[in-house]
C-alpha cells in the first residue's frame, strides 16, 4: 500500500493544474526576467475585492511607470488559489488575505514570500450573513455555512464562531468560493456564508449579517488583505517592486481624494455600477506607504509594527483549528530591513524611513 502523501505534496500537485492555467492567463513561462525581446514579465494575481489594487490595474500605472515591461495580470477566487499560484511558479506579486497569507508562511507550505504593503484593512466588506431565521452565530450550529477555505472569510467564521461558543466541528463548514455560495444560497443549499463584497452585497438583500469583520477585529481577530512578493523576484528586480509600491500609493491617495474617479476604475473591473463601487471602497480601510510604517501596521526598521505579531497570533489560533502543522517563530513574519536593496528603494520615492519587511527566507 503506497505511503499516504502530504499536504504539501498534494498541495504541489494541485498546482500543476493551476500552473497551466495561470501561465496561459500570463501569456508566457515561468521566466519572469525575460519577456518578449529581453523584457522584464511581471506576473499579478489580484482579486475581485473593491480597493486600490484594482484602479492601479484599471489606469495602468504600473505599466505607465514600467515602460519597459510586460506587465500581466491573472484573477484568482481566493488567497488560497493566490499561494497555490506562487507555489507553482505562476506568479511574481499577489494579493491574499493575512489568513491566507499566514497559512503561506506556516508549516507545511513555508512559502518563500514577503509582505510588502497593506492593501486594504478588512472592515464591514466581509461578513457573516444568514437565512431569515436564524438569529445569532449561536443557533448556527448543525447548520451549512459557506466560506472559502484558508481564505481571511474562513479565519473570521472560526473566529466568531469560537466567541460565540460553537464548537466549529458542530457546524457544517462547506468549502465554496464566494459565486459559488451564492448559487448554492439561491438553491437553498446553505443557511449562511461568511464571503465579501461584492457577493457579500447579493446574500445581505434577503439575508441577515451575524457578524462582520470590523467588529471581529475589535474582539482581537483583525485581518487584512496583503500585497505579496517572491523572495526571488524582489531579489532580482527590486526596482519594479518599488514601482509597484509607488503604483498602489498614487492609487490609495486618489481613493482618497478623488473617490468617484477611483469608483469608476473599480466599477469598471468588477461590472458595477460608479455608486455601488464607491459604496464597496467606502467599506474598506486604506493606508498610505507612510501611514503603514506606525507601530500598529508594517512599522520601521527601528521600531518593528504589530503586524507580524498579528500574524503570529493568527498562525496560533489556525494551529488551534488545525489548519495550519505547526506555529513558526514570530521572526518568520518579520524580518526587518535585510533585504537592503529593497528597503532603500522603498525610502526613495516615499521620503521616510524604509518599512520593514515581512518575509519567510527561501530555504536551502
């Protein structure tokens, strides 16, 4: 009888199909130092989540700063499809959600990434809603909710439940991604999901919200939606990866003072209406490059944040739930300022002292 594989092994294999898929989506290899004719690729898996990521996408300003490159970007569902990606090869930056993202700097995926920027703190845009009848996270117990596992939806649905006292295997925990769970709540196949927007926005019209990811955060259980780079591909292109920093903070500052230009990009993106993406992007804390160097984000080199704590306690409480085989040393999430090439470009164009930088050294 054959050994029973590990998850990591199965993990590995499932990427294989998303390899060729994404790599498809990218229009070329996994080579990401030559393009077409010697051009540097950069590959993006972004999401369908409502902030600036998708106006630097939608304006082109990171290919407007990279003239000289082939800039590709790739959808995924989820941060879990996001690390599988860059597991495989597939991907150069991403955005996955702190749980996902916890997941990849654990045991057994120990994935040779760094945090780089906040793209967004999670807020009232992720939530926990449910079926006429059903009153309290309480009485969710023996029924089916939806959430798509490893994702910061999932963490947040373990993290209610647990506050409200339900025993999470008590609960049937259905792994569906967030178009999914609304198919399957149109069926009457589930009694409540724990998705964002802009599913999120479809369930709450007949559906009751139990719990949202801002009032979890002020329980302790706070998540985020993180910009992710390769140790490989920051390595060897840190100029790009300053410009990508650069793109996402043009982009912020325009969500901020000019909020219906940036609505239309998003709107555009994600086929809503100008109104209902200004609403979404409203539900969403953004931050500047210099507002995620205080002590409660990213922090400085001198002064280390309360991110990698965070994400540390994250990694605790999945361990708790099995998620997770084990619970790395808290400076596996933070490593400040070693990737000195990086943190110098980084301090260039922002005008203050370089961020630290979050980041799983890859292994030998």
């Amino acid at each position: 009888m054959p050994a029973p594989l590990s998850r990591r092994t199965l993990l590995l294999s499932a990427a294989l199909t998303l390899t060729a898929a994404a790599t498809a989506a990218c229009g070329g290899g996994g080579d990401t130092s030559g393009g077409s004719a010697g051009r540097t690729t950069v590959r993006i898996a972004y999401q369908a989540i409502p902030n600036a990521d998708l106006v630097v996408k939608n304006q082109r300003l990171l290919e407007e700063s990279l003239p000289d490159a082939d800039v590709k970007w790739v959808k995924f569902e989820s941060g879990g499809d996001v690390n599988t990606a860059v597991i495989a090869g597939a991907v150069d930056f991403g955005l996955a959600g702190s749980s996902p993202v916890t997941k990849g700097l654990s045991a057994p995926l120990d994935i040779p990434y760094k945090v780089v920027w906040i793209h967004d703190l999670i807020g009232d845009n992720e939530a926990l809603v449910a079926k006429s009848g059903i009153g309290s996270v309480k009485d969710l117990a023996g029924r089916k909710v939806a959430t798509p596992f490893g994702s910061t939806a999932h963490y947040s649905l373990l993290a209610a439940l647990s506050a409200a006292g339900v025993d999470p295997p008590a609960v049937r925990i259905i792994d569906l991604q967030p178009q999914d769970a609304l198919a399957a709540w149109k069926r009457g196949d589930i009694d409540a999901a724990y998705v964002w927007t802009p599913t999120l926005g479809e369930l709450a019209k007949d559906g009751k919200v139990l719990v949202s990811s801002r009032e979890l955060a002020g329980q302790g259980k706070p998540t985020a939606d993180l910009g992710v780079v390769t140790n490989a591909f920051a390595a060897k292109h840190p100029e790009v990866v300053t410009a990508w920093i650069k793109a996402q903070d043009r982009a912020v500052a325009q969500a901020r003072t000019a909020p219906d230009q940036a609505a239309r990009s998003i709107g555009a993106e994600l086929g809503l209406p100008p109104e209902e993406a200004k609403r979404q992007l409203s539900q969403l804390v953004l931050l500047s490059a210099k507002e995620q160097t205080a002590p409660q984000y990213l922090g400085t080199p001198g002064a280390p944040g309360a991110l990698a704590a965070n994400l540390h306690d994250a990694a605790v409480f999945l361990k708790g739930q099995k998620a997770v085989d084990a619970v790395p040393d808290e400076a596996v999430f933070l490593v400040p300022g070693t990737a000195a090439v990086l943190a110098f470009a980084f301090a260039a164009f922002t005008g203050f002292e370089s961020t630290v930088i979050y980041r799983r050294e890859a292994r030998d």
